[in-house]
C-alpha cells in the first residue's frame, strides 16, 4: 500500500458524525509517561460515548496491517495522525487527545479555535512511587497494545515537566490517577 492509501484506509475506520448531540469538544492532557492518561481517557470516553484520538491506537493499527514495529515510519504515523486530526474537526466530532500535550497544547488550542471547537485540557498526575509501579508493570506484562516506555523515558519526561511549566491559567482541570478513577471521571 502507499502511504495515502495506509492514511484513506486509516480515515475509514473513524466516526463519521458527531458522536454527541452537543457542540463537538476537544479535551487534551498533558501529563508524564505512566501517569494514567491513556486509562482517563478510556473511562471517560466510554462516559461521555466520545472518540480516543491516540497514537499507540495508529501503531497498533499499522502494525495489524503489516507494518511492524513499537515505532512503525514514524513520518506515516505522523501522517496519519495530522489526517486523523483534521477529519475529526470537520466533521464535529468530540474526541480526547490521548497524549501529553506539554509542548503541543498551545497548538492543539489553537487548532480547536480555528474550527469553532471548545478545547479543555486537563493535567493527569499520579504519585511518582504509583507511576513507577505502572511502568514495571508494563515492561513485565509483554503486552504490545500497552505503551513500551519504560522507566528511563518517564525521568526524561518528568524533568522536561519540572523546565517546562504550563501557566495553571491554561488547566481547566486537575485529575489525581494514584487514587479512584471513577471519582476523577465524574470530576469531569
């Protein structure tokens, strides 16, 4: 397949409507590797019947039709990723951006801005003992539909979180993951 049609075939399997009878929304997050974005965006998603718009979801994807790898051509992951970002827009549908958002949110903004599309971004956070926890678990389960970083990456993460402060103004809501998941989903 070339990479356009690895991209129409990717557009073909997103939601063609709005999946909510309300004025199609966009949460983002930012949040450290292991911190529980992925497993927020899942429960809310199911609670407000919205879109998980995730790159671990493309990877996935890509590999089930052929193209191996934990980090398959990034530059057709990124591909379809922009083409994933702009279809849910023009067509209104709400969605979550299951990623950590830190050095993108003023973009991610300024792109729900530029199609009429409210934009909230939450901060996931969780104990860094919790977070550790998490990622030894993972790298002991072999799951390959889990997210492969490791331990290291969350460090170099975490210290970029530490230099890079998102101004608190910019946070509509902070979700605490060390604890009950279902009190953060109704939070929001």
């Amino acid at each position: 397949m070339t990479d356009q049609q690895y991209v129409d075939a990717y557009l073909a399997t997103l939601p063609d409507r709005p999946s909510d009878e309300g004025a199609p929304f966009v949460i983002g997050m930012i949040g450290v590797v292991g911190s529980g974005k992925s497993t927020f965006a899942g429960a809310l998603a199911k609670r407000l019947h919205i879109y998980v718009s995730s790159n671990d979801h493309i990877r996935r994807w890509l590999n089930q039709q052929g193209v191996s790898g934990a980090s398959p051509r990034q530059e057709l992951l990124q591909r379809i990723a922009e083409a994933r970002s702009r279809y849910l827009y023009e067509h209104g549908v709400s969605h979550i951006l299951d990623n950590d958002l830190l050095q993108f949110y003023d973009l991610a903004k300024e792109n729900a801005d530029a199609f009429k599309v409210r934009f909230f971004l939450f901060h996931i956070v969780a104990d860094d003992k919790v977070i550790i926890e998490r990622l030894k678990l993972r790298e002991r389960s072999g799951d390959a539909n889990l997210s492969q970083v490791g331990i290291e990456r969350y460090k170099e993460r975490r210290q970029l979180h530490e230099e890079v402060a998102v101004p608190s103004s910019m946070i509509d809501l902070v979700i605490e993951m060390s604890g009950n998941i279902d009190h953060e989903v109704e939070k929001a």
